[in-house]
C-alpha cells in the first residue's frame, strides 16, 4: 500500500510554504519600493512636508521576516502575527509633534474610568478618533455637537452668557458649543458672550475641511516641523 512517508510530507508542506513566502514577499517588496506613489490621498492641513515614516514607522525585522513570521502565524505554527511593513499610526506619533500642555482636552485624561461610557462614543483618548490622515482636511469628526457625550451636567457660576449654558443645554443646542469654543484652548481670543456673536456652522465646517481658522491664527503652540522632529530624535 502506499503511504505518505511524515518526512516527505514535511518537504511538501515546506515546499509550499516557500513558494507562498516567494509570492508574498514578491508583492510586499513591489508595494514598498513603490510606497510613495500608493494613493493615499492627499495630507492633511499642516502635513505636507511630513515623510511618511514620523507617522509610519518601520515593523520589526525586514519584510522577508515580517511575512514568514504572519505565514508561520496563520499555519499555526506562531501565537502571534506581527505588523507588516509599517507599525500602527498611535498616539504617540502625533504627541512626538503635537504634545501641548495646555490641552485642554489631553486624551490621557479619558482614561479615567468616569469616562467610560463616553470613550464607547467618541474615543477622546486617540488623536485619529478625530483627525484621520490621507483626506486633506483638519477635523474628521462627523458631527460638531460630540460635547453631549461629557458636559450634560455643566454648570457655569457668575455665567456671563446672554442666553446662559443651562439653557443652551437644556435646549439640547450642543452644535453651539463649538461655535464659541475650540476644543483644545490652543487659540489665543476672547470667547463671545453674544448668542449673535457665534461662529456660523457652514465656517466651523468648512474649517474641519481644512478652511480658515475662524479663531484666528494666533496660537499657544504650533506642531515641530519636519527638521526639528528629526533634531528631537537624535538628542534622544
Ligand atoms: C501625520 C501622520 C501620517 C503621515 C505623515 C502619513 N500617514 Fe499614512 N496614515 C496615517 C494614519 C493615521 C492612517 C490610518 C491607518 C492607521 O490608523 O494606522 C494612515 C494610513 C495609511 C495607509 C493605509 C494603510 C494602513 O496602514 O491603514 C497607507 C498606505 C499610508 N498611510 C501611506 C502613507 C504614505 C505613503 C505617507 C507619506 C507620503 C504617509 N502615509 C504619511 C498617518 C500618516
Ligand atoms: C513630524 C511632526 C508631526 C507629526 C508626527 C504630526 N504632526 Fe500634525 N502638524 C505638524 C506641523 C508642523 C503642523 C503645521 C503647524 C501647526 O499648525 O501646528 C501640523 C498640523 C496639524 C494639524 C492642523 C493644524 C492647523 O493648522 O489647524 C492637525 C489637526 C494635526 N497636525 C494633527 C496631527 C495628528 C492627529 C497627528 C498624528 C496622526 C500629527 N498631527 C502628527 C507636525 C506634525
Ligand atoms: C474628540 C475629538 C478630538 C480629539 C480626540 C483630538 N482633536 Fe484635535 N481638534 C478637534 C477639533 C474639533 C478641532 C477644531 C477646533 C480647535 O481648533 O480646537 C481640533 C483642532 C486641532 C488642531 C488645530 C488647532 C490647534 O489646536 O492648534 C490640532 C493641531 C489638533 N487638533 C491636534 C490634535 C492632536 C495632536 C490630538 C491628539 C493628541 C487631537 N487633536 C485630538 C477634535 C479633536
Ligand atoms: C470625552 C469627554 C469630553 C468631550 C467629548 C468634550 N469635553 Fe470639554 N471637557 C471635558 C473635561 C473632563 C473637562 C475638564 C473640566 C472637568 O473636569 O469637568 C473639559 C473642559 C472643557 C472646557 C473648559 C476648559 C477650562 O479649563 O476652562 C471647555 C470650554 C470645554 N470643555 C468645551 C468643550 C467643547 C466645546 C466640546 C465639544 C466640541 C467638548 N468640550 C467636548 C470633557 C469633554
Ligand atoms: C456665546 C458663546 C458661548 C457658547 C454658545 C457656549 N459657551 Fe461655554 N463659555 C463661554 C464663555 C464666555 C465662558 C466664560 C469664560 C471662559 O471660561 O472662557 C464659558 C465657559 C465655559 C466653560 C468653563 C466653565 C468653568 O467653570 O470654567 C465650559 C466647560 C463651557 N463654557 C462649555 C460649553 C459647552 C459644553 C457649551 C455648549 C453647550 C458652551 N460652553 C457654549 C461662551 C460660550
């Protein structure tokens, strides 16, 4: 009778193996070489002269590596996969340019368990909740009235508002919100105290879009440039 000898199935198996990893890495390697060109669509605001890799740093290990390792994986012959090509854009991509004290809003902060059930809404603890890369524009966030979600049960003392914040809420007009107030506090200005002195919706809009800023270009901070995130990296 005839039967398969283990060891010339083990020769077989990694025989194909071999082949899945020629053809992988085959494609792998042609759309790294051609990563500049993969159409990502364009930057967004203040991006243009970033490179790819402050935001997409390499995996561990070289491609080859990379893709034996998530073959091994998927035969189940590894625990774990690992990152191709590129890691996970995260937090501290941003933060390494962007990190604000003043922030008014720092995603470290909702990490606190009070904010559990809002963070299932609106993740205020990862900047691409908000501004995700590659559409050109500033904001991504769907709706401009996600203040709901934490400041139900505000209450403003000596409230200076012509029409006060306790009516605005219980009028439930959250869109306002943003109409007075930017989200981080990053902008230096005076914060109306006119309901007829907010900031028209179609100007908030078209400043998520990438438009100009209606608070003005006067900041408490602005991101590090290009040059002076690489002079970070090497003093560290
Ligand atoms: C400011 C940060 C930033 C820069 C700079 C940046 N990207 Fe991205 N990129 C992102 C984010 C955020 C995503 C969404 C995916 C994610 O969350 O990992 C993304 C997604 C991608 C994707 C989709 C595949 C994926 O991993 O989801 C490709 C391809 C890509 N970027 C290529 C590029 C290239 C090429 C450049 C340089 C021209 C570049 N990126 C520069 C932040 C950035
Ligand atoms: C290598 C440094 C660098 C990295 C990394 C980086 N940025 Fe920026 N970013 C800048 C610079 C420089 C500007 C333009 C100056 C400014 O407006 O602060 C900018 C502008 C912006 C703006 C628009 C500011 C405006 O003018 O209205 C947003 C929003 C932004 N970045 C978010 C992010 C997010 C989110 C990430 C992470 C995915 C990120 N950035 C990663 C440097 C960086
Ligand atoms: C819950 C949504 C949300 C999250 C999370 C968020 N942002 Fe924003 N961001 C906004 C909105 C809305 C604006 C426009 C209003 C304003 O200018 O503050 C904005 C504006 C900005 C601007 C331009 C105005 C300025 O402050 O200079 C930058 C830069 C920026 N965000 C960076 C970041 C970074 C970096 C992170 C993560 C550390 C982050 N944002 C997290 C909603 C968010
Ligand atoms: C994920 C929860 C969350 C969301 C969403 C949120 N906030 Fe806040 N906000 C907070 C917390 C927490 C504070 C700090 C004060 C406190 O502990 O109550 C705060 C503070 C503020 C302050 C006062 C800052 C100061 O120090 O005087 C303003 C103004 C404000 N938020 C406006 C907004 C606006 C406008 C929006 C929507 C565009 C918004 N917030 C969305 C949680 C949130
Ligand atoms: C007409 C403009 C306007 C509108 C609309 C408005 N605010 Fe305010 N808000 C102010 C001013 C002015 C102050 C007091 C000065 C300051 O803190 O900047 C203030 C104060 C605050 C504070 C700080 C309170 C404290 O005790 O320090 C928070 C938080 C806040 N507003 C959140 C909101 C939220 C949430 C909304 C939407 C329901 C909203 N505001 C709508 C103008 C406005």
């Amino acid at each position: 009778m005839f039967k398969i000898n283990p060891l010339r199935k083990r020769q077989f198996i990694g025989g194909v193996t071999g082949v899945l990893v020629g053809v992988v890495a085959f494609f792998m390697l042609t759309l790294e070489s051609n990563e500049s060109y993969v159409s990502v669509g364009p930057m967004n605001v203040g991006h243009d002269d970033i490179s790819c890799v402050a935001c997409h740093a390499k995996a561990k290990g070289n491609l080859l590596q990379q893709v034996q390792s998530n073959i091994s994986h998927a035969v189940g012959a590894r625990k774990t996969d690992v990152d191709f090509g590129t890691k996970d854009v995260t937090l501290n991509n941003c933060l390494e340019c962007h990190d604000r004290p003043n922030d008014r809003h720092p995603t470290h902060r909702f990490s606190e368990p009070r904010f559990k059930d809002a963070i299932k809404v609106i993740d205020a603890t990862t900047c691409i909740t908000c501004h995700s890369e590659h559409h050109g524009e500033r904001v991504s966030v769907a709706t401009m009235d996600y203040c709901l979600n934490c400041h139900q049960d505000l209450s403003v003392e000596d409230d200076p508002l012509d029409v006060d914040h306790k009516t605005l809420i219980a009028n439930k007009s959250w869109s306002t919100c943003i109409q007075c107030h930017d989200f981080h506090g990053n902008h230096k200005y005076e914060v109306p105290t006119k309901i007829k002195d907010t900031i028209p919706t179609q100007i908030i809009k078209d400043y998520f879009k990438g438009g100009v800023d209606p608070f003005g270009n006067d900041k408490k901070y602005i991101g590090l440039s290009q040059d002076e995130w690489i002079k970070k990296l090497n003093e560290k």
